[in-house]
C-alpha cells in the first residue's frame, strides 16, 4: 500500500511505501485481534499475523493474500493448502522465504497437537464399521503429506478411549512392530484396537506391505488377547477396510 506526499516546497510528489505500523489501530490485524479476538479475522489477516512482515514491495497482508490467492489455485479456497503444500513450495512464493515458512508451517502442527497423540478420546465415540472408522479419523488424516499410522484402542463396547500414533513415514515391518503396537495396549487394558494409516497419494488400495503388516499384527493380537479388529486405509474421500476386504483374518 502506498501514499502520497508532497515535497518540503510543495511542489514535488513523493511516493512512499505504507507499512501495516502507519495504518490506523483500528485496522492493523495484531490490535484487531486483541480488540475482538481471534474469530473476528480474515484468513488474510490471521496469515499476515503469522508472517510477520511483508517484503520490499507489499505489507504482510498483501503478501497474505497473495498465498491465499495461489492456495485457492492450487488446492481450494482458504487455507487448505497449508496442509497440502510442501514447505518448498510455500517458499518459492515472493516474500516468503525459509523462516516465515516455517512458522505457517508450525503454526499448522500446533492445531495438529492440540488434538495429541495418545490423548484419551474426551466424547464417546462408538465404531462398528470400517466407515465409522473413517468419519473419526478423516479430517486429521486425508490431507497428511506422509504416511501416519495410528491405533485406535477400543474397549468392551467398541468405544474408542485412546488414539496413538506408531510411526510417521512408508509403513515396513521394522518400524511396525508388534512390541511397539501392543505394550501400550496392555498398559491400557484395551480390549480390542483398530489400525488406521494413510496413503498420501490419495487412493486407499492396499498394498502387498499394508496386508502383510495387517495379517502380522492380526496373528499377535490372537496370541496376547488383544484383538484386532480392522485396518483401514484412509485416502482422499475414500477408505479401504481389510475386514471387508480380507475378512476371514479377523476371525477367532
């Protein structure tokens, strides 16, 4: 944004750059949020709070809105690609360089945790079927960039009480073991779990890896009494479960 002034013998017009300090309090994002608070901000505003400053030519609300623009082209309106688009390519943006990446970057985990791994599930939720499964899990699985493979520990009535995240990254049978997919489960007296990864590519088709490691953890859950009741595959508005699939696995 940009003003006009009058040189000392007013006669000459200077242009000078307008940074988000000269605006008026009322308008500046960082007061207006104290003012109203947080819900009362655009995506633009909330976006340029986290950038910090903008660049030689544009304030960091210009800057804002320009990455929202690209994010609606790329992967939809609003901030929807701050989920889906790698840190390169917030950076290769003009006026966004490694550290203002970062911190959108952060700023996104930060929700992520709030709802923590491992955390016990506050509202009682009952699942029966691969499709309830997914309706729990999907608006923090689809949109990941990585593989994330999470068991959900079920009592006696189906009901999840806890969430835990095994590992990040392709899915191999060193890193899901069944030591680390079980110790936690009797720890916590679970009757039952349900695996739950994701593929990033967007299509839940199982692979020769996925039912290996499933068919594993079904044969060591038998042995300990900790059933396993279902794999699913989460992609992009789809599901897999391996109980339909493969049902006589999860037999006992």
């Amino acid at each position: 944004m940009y003003w006009l002034r009058r040189g000392k013998e007013g006669s000459n017009i200077s242009r000078e750059r307008l940074t988000i300090k000269d605006w008026p309090e009322h308008e500046k994002p960082r007061e207006r949020l104290f003012r109203l608070g947080p819900g009362a901000l655009s995506d633009a505003e909330i976006l340029a709070i986290l950038l910090g400053t903008g660049n030689s030519k544009e304030t960091a609300l210009d800057v804002a809105k320009s990455l929202l623009c690209w994010g609606e082209v790329h992967y939809g309106p609003g901030l929807k690609f701050l989920k889906e688009a790698s840190i390169e390519e917030i950076m290769s943006l003009s006026g966004i360089g490694p550290v203002k990446a970062a911190r959108l970057k952060a700023a996104l985990e930060v929700t992520r945790r709030l709802n923590r791994d491992g955390d016990t599930v506050e509202k009682t939720v009952q699942v029966r079927h691969g499709k309830d499964v997914y309706q729990f899990m999907r608006s923090e699985m689809e949109d990941l960039d990585r593989e994330h493979f999470y068991i959900l520990m079920l009592n006696v009535r189906n009901q999840v009480t806890c969430k835990e995240l095994i590992s990040v990254g392709s899915l191999d049978t060193s890193i899901v073991h069944p030591r680390e997919i079980f110790k936690n489960c009797i720890k916590k007296s679970a009757a039952g779990i349900i695996l739950v990864h994701n593929h990033p590519s967007g299509d839940a088709t199982p692979s020769d890896d996925d039912l290996k490691i499933t068919k594993r953890l079904v044969d060591a859950g038998k042995i300990l009494g900790i059933y396993v009741l279902d794999h699913v595959v989460i992609g992009r508005g789809q599901y897999v479960s391996m109980r339909e699939a493969c049902s006589g696995w999860f037999t006992w």
